[in-house]
C-alpha cells in the first residue's frame, strides 16, 4: 500500500513549480530572510532585477542587481524584456523576463522579491503565481530595521516610510502573510510555502 507521509499530499503529475512573490514593505527584512533561506537551500532559484538605483556598499552587479542607467532601463522596458516593473522612491526596479521563464520551463523554483505594484502585475499577468506578504511584528520595529540598516539618508527613509503605509494597507490582496518576527522562522515558513521542504 502506498503510504503518504503524515502533513504531505502526493503532486498530481502535471504540477508546475509555482512562481513565488515576496513582497513587504522596505526594511521589514526581505533580503535578510531570502539569504537566510537560500543558505541552506541554494536550489530556490531568485531572479536577479534590474534597477537604475546606485549600488549600496557590498551589492555586486549580476548579484544583487543588475544595476543600469536610465536609458538601459528604457530600453528594458521598451523591448518588453521586464515581466514587471515599477518605480520605487525614486528609482525604477524590473524582473528580467527570459530568466524567470527558463527556470519555471526547468520546473525549478523561482522567488521574486518585489515592490507591491510588481506583485500587483504578477498576480494579472500569472494567474497562478503565489503571492507572499511580509509584515513587521510592528511599526515601531520597521523604523528601528530601516533605520537601523543605515543604507539610505533620512529623506530616502522617509520616502520609503511613505511607502510602506499603502504597502501594509495592501496586504490583505496577498495569499498568504508572514510576520517577520525571526529571520528562521519565516525562513522555513516560506520553504514550506514553496514546497521546498
Ligand atoms: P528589506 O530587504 O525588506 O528591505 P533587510 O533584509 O535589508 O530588509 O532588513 C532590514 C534590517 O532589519 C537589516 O538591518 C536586518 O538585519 C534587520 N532584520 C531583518 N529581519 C530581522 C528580524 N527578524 N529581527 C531583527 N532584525 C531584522
Ligand atoms: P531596495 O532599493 O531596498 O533594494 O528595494 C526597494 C524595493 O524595490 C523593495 O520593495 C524591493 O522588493 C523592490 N524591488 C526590487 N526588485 C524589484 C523588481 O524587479 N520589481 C519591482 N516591482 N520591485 C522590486
């Protein structure tokens, strides 16, 4: 007798990995959760963006961003190369097109980290994409991380503090919400969201 272990179901056999939306207000700890997780699983793919922001000490091009000029950004968009874009206090972010279809063509798993209008457009344009909010335990704590980060000047906070007001009002659009409380925690949450683990 076939026997499914407790808390798993079998996958019908035409099941597509799904794309994944991490989407959450600036300075909730996005990146630090999408580290955290792909330290101990490297296979859950995360496209790379494209963004005309300048790089912050540390971030490598083709790593962390593609960083470009604004007329490459142009051409990106005018090319239909981006599966979204937005402008986000101030600088334009987009998804490369090509390499999220080549990994979902793959079957392997792929993670967006993404403003709330990229999602937005992900979830129109995706009918089956999973869309993941993640919240601040308060938000008293999101000013103390995006503070505390020290990345940005106080007009750039303030920005993104502006921001994360329609952001958190947004979240009930979302599948599923995850309170960024420990890093660990939401780290195995999302793995299991992604049927990962
Ligand atoms: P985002 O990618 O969402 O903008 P970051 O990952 O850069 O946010 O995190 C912002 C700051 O918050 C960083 O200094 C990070 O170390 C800190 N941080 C992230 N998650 C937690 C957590 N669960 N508890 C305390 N601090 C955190
Ligand atoms: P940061 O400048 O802090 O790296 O990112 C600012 C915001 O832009 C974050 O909310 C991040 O998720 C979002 N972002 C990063 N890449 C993309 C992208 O390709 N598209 C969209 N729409 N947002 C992005």
């Amino acid at each position: 007798m076939a026997v499914t272990p407790r808390g798993t179901t079998p996958e019908p056999p035409d099941a597509r990995p799904r794309l994944t939306v991490l989407s959450g207000p600036s300075g909730v700890g996005k990146s630090t959760v999408v580290a955290h997780m792909r330290k101990e699983h490297p296979e859950v793919w995360l496209s790379v963006s494209a963004t005309t922001r300048k790089p912050r000490p540390g971030e490598q091009h083709g790593v962390h961003y593609f960083f470009v000029t604004d007329d490459e950004m142009d051409k990106l968009i005018a090319n239909g190369e981006l599966l979204e874009w937005a402008e986000f206090a101030g600088n334009r972010y987009g998804t490369p097109r090509a390499a999220v279809q080549e990994r979902l063509e793959n079957g392997e798993p792929v993670l967006l980290e993404i403003d709330l209008q990229g999602a937005r457009q992900v979830r129109d344009s995706m009918s089956d994409a999973q869309l993941v909010f993640l919240a601040p335990p308060s938000w008293e704590e999101l000013v103390r991380r995006l503070t505390g980060r020290g990345t940005e000047p106080p007009e750039v906070i303030e920005r993104r503090l502006e921001a994360a007001r329609t952001e958190l009002a947004a979240e009930p659009e979302f599948d599923e919400t995850l309170v960024n409380t420990s890093v660990e925690d939401v780290a195995r949450e999302l793995l299991a969201l992604m049927d990962v683990v």
